[in-house]
C-alpha cells in the first residue's frame, strides 16, 4: 500500500507557498543601507580634527643653524629647551575630511574636534589661510623681539601705519592708507597703547593728529568715535613697523600663526642674558605676546600640552586665559604655569628651573 502525500495548501490568492517576497526586500534593502552607510562613512565630513603637533625648541637649532639668530649685539649659548608647540589641523577649506576620521578623532582623547565654521569663517580659501597665517607668524616674531627688548630694557623705535578703515570710520575721508601717526595734540605717539590712552583721554573731543604722508609732515584733525565698550577710536587698522638696534633673525619654516609669540619672545631672552635661564631643563609652552608683554589666549592647548610632554617637556607655560581648557586635562608628568605677561613667564622658568617644586601659579589657583 502506497501513501499518498499531502499536497501544499494554496495560500489565499491561489499560488503554491514559497521565499516570501518582503523578505526579500528587505535582504536588499538591508544591503543597500549597509552600502549607503559604507560610502557614506567616507564622504567628506564638515569638521576639522586638531591633532598634537611637535614642539620646536627656540634655542635650538633648524637645518643645523641656530633657530634664533641675533648679529650686532653679544648673545649667549643658551643650553636646554624652550619649546614652541603647534597643532596639526586636519580638515577646512582645501584639506577635507571623512566622517570615518571625525570617528576615529573622536574615540582618541588627545584630538579634538570642531564643526569647520568655527575654525574658518565661511568662503575663506585653502590660499586666504596660508597667507593669513604667514602674516599672523611674521607679526608675532616682530612683537616677540620687541616684547624681549622691553624686558631686556633696551630702546627701540615703531611707528603706527594706517592700513585699512572700519565701516563708517570719520577717519577714512581724513587719513589715508600708508600715513604714519606721528603726533597727538602735539604729542609724540611712542606705541599703540599711548595712542590708545590719548584717544580716550579726548573723552570724544576732535584731536590733532600730525602724520608724515607721501614724505611730508601734515596736521588733521579727527573726531574719535565710541565704541560698544567705551573707549574712543579712530576707526582704523594700523600696522607697527619696528627700527630695533640689531638684527633678530628667527628661522623658522612651515609653522603659521600668532601663538609662537611668548616662546620666541623667551628665547631672545636667554639669548640675549648670561647664563642659562632653563638650567639645562624642557620647558614648552604657548601664547601670543604683544610689545608691551601681554601673553594672550590660543586654540589647541589640550593638544599642546600632549605635544609638549610627548616631546619631553617636563614644565609647560600656558596663558591664563586657557586655564578653563587645561583644568583637568594636564597629561601625567607635567607641570603647567599660568602666566599673563612675559615677565610672569620669565619668572616662572627661573624658578622651576631652580626647584621642580617652585610655588608658581597655576590654573588651580
């Protein structure tokens, strides 16, 4: 006797059951995503990843010459390290990056990352960033030599060169591109902080300013406006050009920006003094500096401090107005001093370098 076997029911709309088609699709679909997802991970991301740079010791030297040069003045063998660090930054106009990197950035604690349009104003150019940085680089070693000159209290001359006008400066129709600011209601202008102070001083009064223009000395005279934090300008940019009594060569190449200004400015120092600030110890550190010696704020110090303790630093100068970013972030092994001048900075390598437990300020103070 033979069985006979069942056949398949039919399902409802009269085909035989078999691969149900949805899932199917949603196989397919399941791939597509993971193809999209994949292709996706490598499009280009609009980030920008800061990642820790070297640190280049100012009183060493580059290309087998010494980083700072000074000819027309005795200098001194300078032993030990006074870093500059710097930040690699991945990313922004020109130099893309993929949301896999962003990823990777991410999950590694010595980077950071940054939506680009808080790194570059929208529409800046890959060429606008190298120049700009060029710029800021030249700018911040002439105020490093001229910062280190006041410290060192030695003269020096600069005049203020008008560059450029704010929107709706009443100077614009008076004073032209290239006059140099000599004089203020008969003063001699000396630096941009005494023009500063006179300006305010006017209270918004007209002032008289001399200028040499074309060669010739002319008088004008300008009516300073407010600005929104109450002091008094002339709605101008201006440039310092600098006269110092010898020469301050830095060789330093493919490093841009102003936050190399404190580290040069240390180094000319202890070129310029007998002895050796450092006592043979690393430092490494960070900040801008202006003429009269202010140390001002930079981006990436969390990055610096890695590059700095990564290289062998053992003390880190970091400007004061940084000290909410390094709370808390200092890499093991390395000792940060908050400073706000040069001769704060100064002070602090001399005492550290004295005693690794030096009581200098800190951004725990």
């Amino acid at each position: 006797m033979t069985e006979e076997l069942e056949k398949p029911a039919p399902n409802a709309a009269g085909r035989k059951e078999g691969r149900d088609p949805r899932t199917l699709a949603m196989v397919v679909s399941g791939v597509l995503a993971l193809l999209l997802g994949a292709v996706a991970v490598f499009l280009p991301a609009p980030y920008v990843i800061e990642a820790p740079g070297p640190a280049i010791n100012t009183i060493g030297e580059s290309d087998g010459a010494p980083l700072i040069q000074i000819e027309g003045r005795d200098s001194f063998p300078a032993e030990g390290a006074l870093s500059l660090t710097t930040v690699y930054v991945y990313g922004g106009p020109g130099d893309q990056v993929s949301f896999f990197d962003v990823a990777r950035a991410w999950l590694d604690p010595s980077r950071a990352v940054l939506p680009v349009e808080l790194v570059y104003p929208p529409g800046t150019t890959g060429q606008e960033i190298q120049e700009q940085n060029a710029a800021a680089m030249t700018s911040s070693q002439d105020a490093a030599v001229a910062a280190a000159l006041t410290h060192e209290e030695i003269e020096f001359g600069q005049k203020l060169v008008v560059i450029d006008f704010a929107e709706e400066s009443a100077a614009a129709s008076i004073l032209e591109k290239e006059d140099i600011l000599l004089k203020i209601n008969g003063e001699p202008i000396t630096d941009l902080e005494f023009l500063k102070s006179a300006l305010n001083e006017s209270d918004g009064e007209p002032v008289t300013l001399g200028v040499e223009r074309d060669g010739r000395e002319e008088s004008v005279e300008v009516s300073p406006t407010e600005s929104e934090g109450g002091q008094y300008q002339l709605g101008v940019y201006l440039r310092t050009d600098f006269t110092f009594p010898f020469s301050v060569d830095i060789a330093l190449n493919n490093v841009g920006g102003p936050s190399a200004g404190m580290m040069f400015a240390l180094g000319i120092i202890d070129k310029l003094e007998p002895g050796d600030l450092t006592a043979g110890q690393e430092f490494a550190g960070t900040g801008t500096i202006s003429v009269d010696g202010a140390v001002g704020p930079i981006g990436g110090i969390q990055q610096k401090m890695v590059g700095a303790r990564d290289a062998g630093a053992a003390f880190f100068l970091a400007p004061a107005e940084n000290c909410a970013e390094v709370t808390g972030h200092v890499p093991d092994g390395l000792t940060v001093a908050k400073v706000s001048t040069l001769d704060e900075a100064h002070d602090a390598v001399k005492a550290l370098a004295k005693d690794a437990d030096a009581d200098v300020p800190s951004c725990a103070d």
